[in-house]
C-alpha cells in the first residue's frame, strides 16, 4: 500500500488540512493498520479492504483527533482496523452462507455451537471487566489490541517481566473462572 495510492474520495470533499493530516495518518500508521487487520482477517485483500473502510471511518473524525498523543492515536488507529477487518470478515462470511445451502435434514445445525461461542465469548468478557487492572490492562494490550508485551510494558510503564506474569496470570485467572462456571479447557 503506497500513499499516493490512499482513498479516493478525499479529493474534493474535505479541507486542505484534513486531507494533510489523513494522509499523514495513512503515510505513518497504515503499514500497521494493515497487519492488525490481516492477522483478524488471514487475506491480504479483505485486510486492504479493512484498511481502506477504517480510513474512510477516520475521515468523518479528524477534527477530533489529537496527533499529539502518539500512543492514543495508535491505540484508537489499530482499533478501528481491527473492528473493520472484523466487520469484512462478517461480511465474507455472509456472502458465503448465501452461496451454500444449509442441508435440508437439519437447517439448525451449527446454532448450538454459534450460542456456546457467543455465551463462552460474553463469560470471558465479564470476567476480564470485573478483573484487577493490573491483569485486566495487560491482557487487554496484548489479546484485543494486538500489542506486544514490550509495547504493553511501555503503554503501562511496567518491566516487560512484570507484564508477562501479569497476563500469564490473567489468563490462568479466566481459566479457573470458566471451570468454576462449569465450562471445559
């Protein structure tokens, strides 16, 4: 992906200012952006795809952001990424469901593993929200945000050894939870 390759549609309708600064976001984070997405999504195409729909999403809010706060920015950038590539890979999916025909004898065959999936995803998330900080932050740098440990570290101004416990820990913590609420690992 090349800069002078970026979105389109900025052409005429935005400032001058607003396109300097979309495409410094672009020039600066989208390398980034890209391999967040493409980790979500596995398809090189589907991650430009997320990447182009996340700028255009950025877009509509470059007046608020603050290029100031490098760490923010990253944080919220990466965020966006991940939510489009999430959000093209629902729709890939889709469109592959529309192309096969659920089998006639049961037309509700994966609906049990689909309401595990989802009940399994809700009780983690709960866990993870009431948990202390200290694992809750480092868990959620590194398993939703996609950040290394040392970029975690840095984030929460923590020893890298420190951050590693605390989500080798955090993770044995929902583990146990989940056993206790009667699910298996």
């Amino acid at each position: 992906m090349k800069g002078g390759d970026m979105i389109l549609f900025t052409a005429g309708t935005m400032p001058y200012s607003d396109k300097e600064k979309l495409k410094i976001l672009y020039d600066t984070y989208s390398t980034r952006m890209f391999s967040a997405a493409k980790r979500i999504t596995k398809n090189t195409a589907d991650a430009e795809d997320a990447v182009q729909n996340a700028f255009v999403s950025i877009s509509g809010h470059l007046p608020k952001i603050d290029m100031l706060d490098e760490d923010a920015l990253k944080g919220y950038l990466l965020t966006i990424a991940k939510n489009e590539a999430v959000n093209v890979l629902r729709q890939s999916e889709k469109a592959e469901s529309l192309d096969e025909a659920p089998p006639a004898s049961d037309p509700f065959a994966d609906v049990d593993a689909r309401v595990w999936s989802r009940e399994v995803y809700e009780k983690i998330i709960s866990i993870l929200r009431a948990m202390d900080d200290r694992y809750r932050a480092p868990l959620y740098l590194t398993c939703v945000m996609g950040y290394t440990v040392k970029e975690t570290a840095s984030q929460l101004h923590r020893n890298e050894q420190t951050v590693k416990g605390q989500i080798v820990r955090g993770k044995k913590m929902i583990i146990s939870q989940m056993k206790e609420a009667g699910y298996e690992f």
